[in-house]
C-alpha cells in the first residue's frame, strides 16, 4: 500500500475528468468487436467519444430523472387530493412524500454498491421495476399507513436507484464536453417538475388519485427502457479486459482509506453540514407552497402550477448558470452560496405574498436558483475533494441529505398544524437557506485560505498493483 499526498484543486477542468474506473456491466456481457480491439492498443491513453451513443445515453437520463424528481417534486398536488381523501392532518400526509424523497436519496449507497456489481444497465432496469411496483401497489392503499410503505419507501427507493447508474452511464462518454453533457440531461428533472403536476391534476379528475397511482406505475416502467438504452464505450471495455485481474487482487480496505480521507477533509465537512441542512428547507416550497397559495385564496388550479413554473424556470437556470460556472473567473463554491442566500431571502419574502402573481414570481425565483443549487452538488464536491473521492464524498452527501429531506416536510406540516399559518414553516426553510449559504461561504474561505498557503492536502491513497 502506497500513500501519496494530493494537493487540494480549487477549479478542476472538464478535460482533467477521466473516470477510468467506473463501475460497468460486466465485460463477458459486450463481445470484442474490432472497435474493442482497437481501444486496448491505447489503453493507457483512453479517449472517451465525447459524442456518439454517449448522446443516446443523455437522452435516456433526461428521462430517467425526468421521472425521478418529477414524481418527487410534484408530490404538492397529491398532497392537497390526500389530505381530504383520508381526512388526515397536514403532517400525516406530508411523511408520504417526505419519506419517498428521503429514500430516493438514502438508496444513494445502495445503487452505488449495485452499480458495482452488476453495472449501470442492470441497476437501472432494477430500479424501474421496483419502483413500477411501488407505486401500483399504492393504487389499493386502505390507509395513509401503507402509501408511506409503498409510495415512500418502495417506490422513493426504486426511483433512487437510477440515479448513480444514469449519472455513470453519461460521465463515461465525455470529457471535454462533459459539462454540457451532465447540464443537458439534468434538465430532464425541470421538465418533470414542470409536466408532472398537470398530468397528475389531469388524472385525479378524470380516474381519481387510485387511477392515478396506475398510470404513474406504467410511466415507471419507463426506467427500464433507459437501462436498456444504456452501454458500454469501447474504451473502458478494453480497460476492463486488461486490468480486471488486478482488479480482483485489490484488497476492500483501499475503499476505507479513501473514504476515512475524506470523512477528514475538514472543507467537506463543512460542505456536508451546509448541504445536509439545506435539505432540511428544500422540499418546503415544492410541498407546500401549492397549499399556502390555495389559502391564501388562489384557485386550486392555479396554485398546482405553481410546481410546474418552478421546474420550468430551473431549466433555464441550469443551462444559464451552468454555462457561467465553466467561466475560469467564476468560483462554482462561492456561486453555490450565493445561490442559497437567493433563496432564503425570497422565502422570507414569500410569507407576505397575497397574489397569485407574486407567487409566480416567487416560484420562478426559487426554482431558477434551488433547482440549479441541486444540480451544482457533484461539481462542486468534486471541486472541493477532487476527482478521485467525489464518489465516497457524494455517497455521504446524499445519504445525510434524505434523511433530512425525510424530516424536512413532516416538520412544515406540524408548525401548520400547530400554529394554522405556514408563516413559520417558511421561515424556518428561509433561516435553512441562509444557513447554508453562509457555510458555504466559510467552506470557501478555508479553501481558499489554506489554498493559497499550500498546506492542505487530501491524502489519498492508491494501490501499488506492481507490489502485489
């Protein structure tokens, strides 16, 4: 075992991310065409396509988290439909979705570990059909009970095991254009948010929310068609048939050394806390302000396109800030606090809106900057840990994120319950939103800090495969 000392990058280029060891389907699965061949002569020097079936693999994911976060994010409208449908209170039937969203994000380590195992195409068809199940199955609820059962945890972790696989399946064909690649297919969560809340309106009128569940069960099924869209580049074939006997020497404690690195990383640290409890105010507007708006005196209508003007404008933000961020003059950390600062003061200002117009500003405000901010995390994680331990920091960021999405939602739900206003369960989401911007802020500064004295580094820790 050989430890090395890797000094801490502020910015790191799109073409200095190689992922030479993503997991993938298994390499008996892929036949060793000329193409194949071709790529094990330069092995040593892989060239990701940067283009061809890599687009194919972007339009699968724009859809694979079109569903994802689309379902998730759109809870609000069948939020209202339950709270008269089982004459529950507010916070009851906010676990429903407070629960799918947290176990979509705490499936995190478990998709990774799949991932692994069986490769991206293989996850990916999992999870469609876990999460296809869930949500039939929730059709037939008798209680509120069994949808935090069948919707929250059985369909929420279906829908989170796509995630990583479909993240890896576009990182491996692109390089120099990769920020662009991940940007596009990530727009794919604002188009879901944007439709979603209409279609299930539609539904419930025209089927009732049971019918609804059985329609959302077939859209499902759709993850596995992207699973199957999903392949292999030659490059990483050749790799794997070259080093897959090193591959199987390699001892498990190498990963714990990585991730022991990185749990003592001082900068993630502070990012992780920041993230975490920003979750804790994410899911706040998305849920609930359809229903602050509907007592507030819009129409019910109305205050369901709330959600969808959020998803609409956060696809425009991605595109837009995600080509600023590519700036070298621009600090992707300090741009992500800055970000959640937007936030918290428009969620402050939400609380004295009385209109529908104002609400619909405000809504274009929260999803342009919050739905850019999610997208941001791995970049920016990347650029705080570097490349090496982006997968071990993510897989942390993510699990401790659902389980304050988890929580986030029943908390808003209570202080309504408790007070009969929603005043204090936006404020509390706005005083989250400050918070993290202002970690985020520190994080940056440290960085910066002991950047600029050359005395921090992130160990990391490789194997000598020579050695064994």
């Amino acid at each position: 075992m050989k430890k090395t000392n890797t000094e801490l990058t502020i910015s790191v280029d799109a073409e200095e991310l190689t992922p030479l060891d993503y997991p993938t389907d298994e390499i008996t699965a892929i036949p060793n065409t000329d193409e194949v061949d071709k790529a094990c002569d330069n092995v040593d020097n892989p060239s990701p396509p940067d283009g061809g079936w890599g687009w194919i693999c972007v339009g699968a994911r724009f859809v694979s988290v079109f569903i994802c976060f689309g379902v998730v994010y759109s809870f609000g409208v069948i939020y209202v439909e339950l709270v008269d449908v089982f004459s529950a209170t507010r916070a009851e039937v906010a676990w429903v979705g407070s629960v799918a969203s947290g176990a979509m994000h705490m499936a995190g380590p478990l998709s990774s570990l799949l991932n692994e195992q069986y490769g991206f195409r293989v996850t990916t068809i999992i999870a469609g059909g876990v999460a296809a199940v869930g949500f039939l199955v929730s059709a037939f609820a008798p209680s509120l009970f069994f949808l935090y059962f069948s919707f929250g945890v059985v369909g929420g972790m279906g829908l989170g095991l796509s995630i990583v696989p479909s993240l890896v399946a576009v990182t491996v064909y692109f390089r120099k254009r990769i920020s662009f690649a991940i940007a596009t297919s990530a727009i794919g969560a604002g188009v879901g948010t944007m439709c979603l809340p209409q279609l299930y309106r539609a539904l419930i009128t025209e089927y009732g929310w049971q019918g609804m569940m059985m329609v959302l069960s077939g859209v499902a099924l759709n993850l596995v068609v992207c699973g199957g869209l999903f392949r292999m580049p030659a490059y990483i074939t050749a790799q794997q048939i070259q080093r897959a006997h090193q591959r199987r020497r390699r001892p498990s404690c190498v990963s714990f050394h990585s991730l022991f690195a990185v749990m003592n990383h001082r900068p993630f640290l502070i990012f992780l806390a920041a993230t975490a409890a920003t979750h804790l105010g994410v899911m706040v507007p998305y849920v609930h302000l359809p229903d602050l708006a509907r007592l507030t005196g819009v129409a019910k209508g109305d205050a369901s396109f709330l959600v969808s003007i959020m998803g609409f404008v956060g696809i425009l933000g991605r595109l837009l800030f995600g080509y600023i961020a590519d700036f070298r003059c621009v600090s992707r950390i300090l741009f992500y606090a800055v970000m959640l600062l937007i936030c918290g003061a428009g969620t402050l200002l939400c609380t004295m809106v009385k209109t529908y117009t104002l609400f619909a500003v405000y809504a274009a405000v929260q999803g342009a900057f919050i739905g850019t901010w999610t997208a941001f995390t791995p970049i920016v994680l990347t650029d705080i840990v570097g490349v090496q331990h982006t997968g071990n920091a993510l897989g942390l960021t993510i699990f401790l994120s659902g389980i304050s999405i988890t929580v986030a939602s029943p908390i808003a739900g209570s202080l309504f319950d408790f007070t009969g206003r929603y005043v204090a369960s936006f404020y509390l989401a706005a005083s989250i939103y400050l918070l993290g911007g202002l970690l985020n802020i520190a994080c940056y500064l440290y960085i910066k800090l002991k950047h600029d004295k050359g005395i921090d580094s992130l160990p990391t820790y490789v194997l000598d495969v020579q050695a064994t």
